[in-house]
C-alpha cells in the first residue's frame, strides 16, 4: 500500500495570505508535501481546438478522483537506487530544454529554460474546501514560482498515479477536470466558476507513449483575490512501468498578459517518455 498524506508531527504553518498559497505543511514519508490553496495562477495558454466533444459545464466539483486518497494525493517514496536508477543520465530529447525524471515510475518529459525542476520527492497539490489534500502529483516543475506573492506559482507539471480508474480514459478525464476544478477556484469561498471538460481522445508520440489525452477550463472565476485568474488543465494517461496506469498532469492559468503559446503544451506532452 502506498504511503498515505501523513506527517511525522503536527505542521508549523506560517501566516498565510488570504485565499491563495502554496504552503509546506510537512513531510509524507521522505516526501515534502506541499498543498497549493485556493487556485493557481500561470501562464500558458490553452491548445488551439480539438481535444474531443465538449461536456455540458457545471460549477459542481468533479464527481472522481478527487478525494484524499492514497491513489489521488499520490505521494512518492525515495528514487529508486542504481546506476540509473535515479534518472541523473537521462537528457532532454528537445534541444534546449531541461529534463523532469520521477524515477519511481521510469518516466520523463521536458520544460522550457525558466521553469524550476523541483526535487523528485517533493509533492504539490490543491486543497478542497475543508483544507484537505485534494488531488497531488509528484517529481514536478514549476513555472513563475511565487509569480503573484504568498507563494503562489504560476503553472506546473508532473506525474502521478491513478489507482481505481476505471480505464485510461476515465484516469485521464478525471485528472483533468480535478485540477482545473481545485487548481483556480477559491477553495476558502463558496463562489465557484464553470467547469467544462473535454472526452478523452486517443495520445501518442514518437517516443512510443500510447494512451488518451484531456483536458478541462474553469472559467468565470471570481476574482476573490488578486491572483484569481481562470484556468485549465491537460492530462495524459497511459499505461507506464509495471503495468501501472500513469497520468502526466499540466495546469495553467489563461488570459494572463505572458501566457506560453499553446504549441508549448503540444510540445512538452510530446517529449512525455518512460526511461530505464
């Protein structure tokens, strides 16, 4: 069994700004967890049309994959040891950018110069309205950290698990309407914006990742603070090592002045690889 959302004592948490915040709260088993509170602003833009049929929108939280359970909140244990193991000889495939390895499940992606690539143990995650873990991934990178005070980042990327999904659509789906949903909304308020969500399309790349493809907007966020901004999300699922469903997640905020063009994101799930 996975190790679960739990600490070695109780948290010194520091003052925090209203609404938005990204705090360390403490460590889940060799792994700092890190919850990002009330929603995130970033800068990238969403991809230009496709991605399947649209689903009627709903200012209602997603309906899976969404509770603080182990196969949500998705912590991780210590890199695995060996020659390769930890993933320190793995380099980017698109020139000029950096590598992101979580070695515990033998995957790896890109990011642009400018992004943080953060320790392969460290989790981030959203808060649901009672201020508990809503959805997490693991091994991720950052754009803008703290861009608009009190900690708060500007766009990230990573790798989770999706134990209990009923298939590597559902696990995509899910992923994405979840962090759209917890990733822009007030969580400390009771004012929500609209979801819309994508169906899962069939995904793959040239460096052999087959699996599906989603994404999912909240629009119309109300501005209960200065960093409130509307969003979106993007995951990809497939089935990775061990024959364990794998879900690379990227959220990000939209109609930001620096937004990344979208062909970015096209770029960054298209350098998506398992490693040795």
């Amino acid at each position: 069994m996975p190790p679960q959302w739990q600490q070695s004592g109780p948290p010194t948490i520091p003052p925090r700004p209203p609404n938005r915040r990204r705090t360390t709260i403490g460590v889940a088993v060799a792994a700092a967890v890190v919850l990002i509170a009330a929603g995130v602003g970033v800068a990238m833009g969403l991809r230009d049309g496709g991605g399947g049929a649209t689903t009627a929108a709903t200012s209602a939280p997603p309906s899976a994959t969404v509770s603080a359970s182990p196969s949500t909140a998705e912590p991780s244990g210590p890199p695995e040891a060996g020659p390769r193991g930890d993933g320190s000889d793995v380099q980017p495939v698109v020139p000029g950018w950096q590598v992101v390895v979580r070695a515990d499940r033998k995957v790896a992606f890109d990011v642009p110069q400018g992004w943080k690539v953060k320790q392969q143990d460290e989790l981030i995650g959203f808060e649901d309205e009672k201020g508990n873990p809503a959805v997490g991934m693991g091994a991720p990178a950052i754009y803008k950290e703290n861009y608009c005070g009190g900690n708060t980042d500007a766009a990230a990327a990573g790798t989770k698990g999706a134990e209990g999904a009923k298939s590597v659509q559902d696990a995509a789906e899910n992923q994405a309407q979840a962090w759209a949903y917890y990733g822009f909304n007030d969580m400390k308020s009771k004012q929500r914006g609209t979801l819309k969500a994508t169906a899962a399309t069939p995904f793959s790349n040239s460096h052999g990742i087959k699996g599906y493809a989603a994404s999912a907007t909240e629009t119309n966020v109300p501005k209960t603070n200065q960093c409130a901004t509307d969003g979106a999300a993007y995951a990809v699922a497939w089935v990775g090592h061990n024959s364990q469903l794998t879900v690379f997640v990227l959220y990000t905020s939209t109609g930001v002045p620096d937004e990344i063009p979208s062909q970015t994101i096209t770029k960054i799930e298209g350098s998506i690889r398992q490693i040795p």
